[in-house]
C-alpha cells in the first residue's frame, strides 16, 4: 500500500457523502462536485491524526514564502500540482518493504510480537483483554486491520504514543498532546490554514540537517535510546523539522499476512485478502526532547517550553486564552501552537479553532476530547485591555465554581467530610457557561472602543454566573442521587450561596465598581 497514491484517506463532502481518496485530492473542487468538507474515519483519535498527516504533507513538500502562502490561500493548487509535490515521496511512503513508512529499519532487532490490537490507544468504554473473562462475547474486538485502517493506526500510535513501561518512548509532545488547528470551510482551507510559512517553520532548524532520514526517521538506523539522557536524547540539532510531523517514538514493523479467505477489517468492515493481525516491537525507540511543534500550544516554566496535554475536566473556555493568543499566570507563560499565532498575526480575521486530544493515564486513555471555541480579532492597541478584561470574566467564574463546589459538598456530604471527587460539579458549571462566556466575549471586543463599554458587560457576565450557580446547584440538590438530603440545611447553604455571590468579593474579581449599579 502506498500512502501517497492510494485512496485511503476517509472523507466527508458537502452533501454527505463519503469515501476514500488519495491525500492530494483535497483540492478537488471540480465544479459540480461537492467539496469535501472533513476526515470522517471510524474513530475520532484516527479524524485527528489524519488531519495532522495531511497538514504534515501539505508542511514537508509544499513549505511556502509568505507570499506563496497568501497564493494558495487565495487559489488553490490544482489536483495535478499537489500530486506531483506529494510524489516527491511517493517511495518513502509505502507501508511494506525494506522502508516502511514509520517503522523500524531493522526489523530484525524486533521481538516482541503483539496482536494488532496494541497498536490501538485504548479508548474508554473498552475492556482490557485481560479483564474480558467472557471469552464467548467478541465485545469491539480487534483481531484484523485492513492496510488503511493498520496505517493510520500507526501513524495515530506514534503521534500520541503515551508513556507504556520501560523504554516505551512517548510521543514528540508526550503521551497525548493536544492539538489545535484554526478551521476552514473544507478540509482544504482547514489543512492550509496550518501549514506554516518558510521564516516560521524553518526558524529553528539545524540547517546541516536536510537529508531524507533526517526527515523520515524510517530511511535509516533508528537512533535509539538505550543510553542514558542526555545520551540518547533526540533534540532540535539532530534532525530536520519535518520529523515533528514523522517521528518514531516506537519501534515497531507491521506483519502483513495473506488471509485464507476474504475477511473483514475489524474497525472499517472492509474486506481484505491481506491484512495485519500481528506486529513485533522493542523498546527504546526515539527519544525526542525540546521540540515545539507547530500544532500543540505550549506552557513555558524557566525558560523551557513544554506542549500542553488535555487534564480531566477537559477543554474549555477557561483555557481559551492560551490557546488562542499568549497569555501569562503567575510565573507560567501560556503560549499558543504556532499555526494559530501565525493565523493570528497574518490574516488577522475571525476564525474557529479546533481543540483536540487524548487525556492519557499513563499507558491508558482515560478520554478523547474534542471542542471548538472562537479565534476573535483585536485592533492591535487594544489587545491587552482586551485580554484584561477576558481574564476578569474567568477569574469570576474559576472563583464561583470553586464557591459552588463547596456550597454543594456540604449539602450533600456534609461539612465535615472530605471524601469524593466533586470536580463534576465544577465542570457542569463550566459546562452551563460555556456559550454564555463566548458571547460575552464577543460583546467585549464589539464594545471596546467605547468608554466604560466593557461595565454593562461584566455587570451582565455577573447575572449570568449567579444564574447558572443557583441553577446547578439546585439540579444536585434536587437530583437524589446521593442519600436524603436534610430540607433546612439545603435551603440555608442555598442562602448563603447567593449571598456569597452577591457579595464585594465576586465584583472585585470580576473588576466591578464595589457599589451595585442602580437601574431605575
Ligand atoms: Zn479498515
């Protein structure tokens, strides 16, 4: 199978419809086509690695000028052009042979045979196998995988690679980074809003580091681990900057056998007379450090730059500001993935971002999440009241979450009692104000240039926090899923709730005038 020329990339048109088609195909907008819009594969870790793979293709055979990015923006490549740029790699690219995309160049120092299965990042909801003692119920077993679906389980595998034993290699971002991408109307304008121009991608390359294996770490010996750091680290001067988007954390060679009959490929339903039910591994496989790669925002402590990964609780609008623009807390400097920050400062428009990423327990996924929230120009001198102010509307509501968690806690559980994770309160109340913080938003950046603008804003932002406190509260007081709940003490923690939010220390936060604002 070659990944270049083969149509197995999973795709959704305009019209719903769906299919395979080869990478280049995505600036196909024959007219009376319906333009494909999205990935659409079996699972949402393979939509986000594929995209990432398409993006990586488009940043290592077609890394543009500023001006040429501009090009393209405006024009779209034609079919024939984007294919014979891919070509270029057309042999690198191949699943099988003495160089097989991704995998290991000397499969003879590979022991370790796996069922396909482990390519898998295991998703939620799925049983270990060891756990699964009812042998006779198949429940989403994965015994087969087609070649499409075995490579881009591969490739899904090395770009999230999460921590897994010794000498398991995590990711080039860690296990289960997140990604973030600025969104198009198809998945053309999707891919080459992220591609980055030629001064930002290359800024910091090793420029004695160009040939092919520098970039495709599978053309020659891997550069194992073993040795002690800094030994056996992989970093910035070691190779080329398109190996952040090919890197292989795991050594690993694919085994391809011929299938006695037609059978089915477990995650696609395709059937395959050659498929993969095997592959062998050894530890130690690259061990990259100090990267930042374009697609991953970061968080900077002492200097040092580190991609950020999903936590439980998920993405959302309390961590919008570092995903989309700089932003700094205490002493931790949040810095967002350099493709959003070159839509940013280049384009200079209304966008959306896409947020995407394992949260990782060690070897397991505890959850996929996935969100989209606004990229919201600025005028350049306002951008930091702007962020000021934005800062104020979470401040407020990091602060009643909190208040809230504990005013539920002690009618549920009681004052004194300390047990259980209650972070689900916080997140429901999170998860109420999401789109009211957006809009809120959105009437911050409209009303900037007019003075004290911004008051009735944060005055409306106030009600709406109040509104959505009380509101949760009383679904868990109400809910009965824990034991009876003593009437008196609810309505009296109910009380104080509002009175809490009420009070001079939320207006503080939020930067309110102390006194209430009288309308009549
Ligand atoms: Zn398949």
């Amino acid at each position: 199978m070659n990944l270049i020329n083969d149509p197995w990339i999973p795709i959704r048109r305009v019209d719903g419809t769906r299919e395979k088609v080869e990478a280049w195909r995505i600036t196909d907008f024959t007219e009376g086509k319906s333009p494909i819009v999205a990935i659409a594969s079996p699972r949402p870790d393979f939509d986000g690695a594929l995209i990432q793979f398409v993006i990586g293709l488009l940043q290592t055979t077609c890394t543009p000028s500023e001006s040429g990015w501009w090009d393209w923006r405006e024009n779209p490549p034609p079919l024939e052009m984007l294919q014979e740029r891919f070509a270029t790699l057309l042999e690198v690219f191949d699943l099988e042979g003495a160089k097989a995309f991704m995998q290991d160049f000397s499969p003879s120092e590979l022991s370790n045979r796996q069922n396909i299965s482990a390519l898998l990042i295991e998703m939620p909801g799925e049983k270990p196998q060891k756990d699964n003692t009812d042998h006779f119920i198949k429940r989403g077993r994965v015994d087969l995988l087609c070649p499409h679906c075995a490579a881009t389980a591969l490739f899904t595998l090395q770009t999230n690679a999460p921590a897994g034993g010794q000498g398991n290699r995590t990711g080039l971002r860690g296990g289960g980074p997140l990604s973030t991408l600025v969104l198009g109307e198809t998945l053309w304008e999707t891919c080459w809003r992220n591609v980055l121009t030629k001064t930002r991608y290359l800024a910091t390359a090793d420029l004695d580091k160009t040939g092919d294996a520098d970039r495709f770490p599978w053309l020659a010996r891997t550069r194992t681990s073993e040795a002690k750091p800094p030994a056996g680290i992989t970093g910035l001067v070691d190779v080329h900057p398109d190996q952040q988007f090919w890197a292989m954390p795991r050594r690993i060679r694919l085994q391809l056998e011929k299938q006695d009959k037609l059978s089915s490929c477990d995650l696609c339903g395709a059937e395959v007379s050659c498929g993969y039910r095997h592959f062998v591994t050894k530890n130690y496989g690259v061990n990259y450090e100090g990267f930042e790669h374009p697609l991953s925002p970061h968080y900077v402590k002492d200097g040092i730059p580190s991609p950020v990964h999903p936590q439980p609780g998920g993405i959302g609008y309390r961590h919008w500001l570092g995903l989309v623009e700089n932003s700094t807390d205490s002493n931790v400097e949040r810095r967002p993935a350099k493709v959003i920050e070159q839509f940013r400062s280049l384009v200079r428009e209304d966008a959306r971002l896409w947020a995407f990423g394992f949260d990782m327990d060690k070897m397991k996924a505890r959850c996929w999440y996935d969100a989209t929230m606004p990229i919201l120009v600025v005028p350049m001198e306002l951008e930091v009241s702007f962020k000021g102010q934005v800062e104020c509307l979470v401040r407020g509501a990091s602060w009643v979450a909190q208040t809230l968690r504990w005013q539920v806690k002690d009618v549920l559980l009681g004052k004194e009692n300390t047990r259980g994770d209650l972070s689900f309160i916080q997140n429901h109340f999170w998860g109420a104000t999401e789109a009211g913080f957006y809009e809120h938003v959105q009437r911050f950046r409209d009303n900037l240039s007019m003075p004290l603008g911004e008051l009735s804003v944060l005055e409306s932002w106030l009600a709406d926090l109040r509104m959505a406190a009380l509101s949760v509260f009383d679904h868990y007081a109400q809910a009965g899923d824990f034991d009876a709940v003593d009437p008196r003490r609810m309505t009296v923690a109910r009380n104080d709730l509002k009175k809490t939010l009420s009070g001079k220390k939320l207006r503080q936060l939020l930067g309110l005038p102390h006194s209430l604002h009288k309308t009549a």
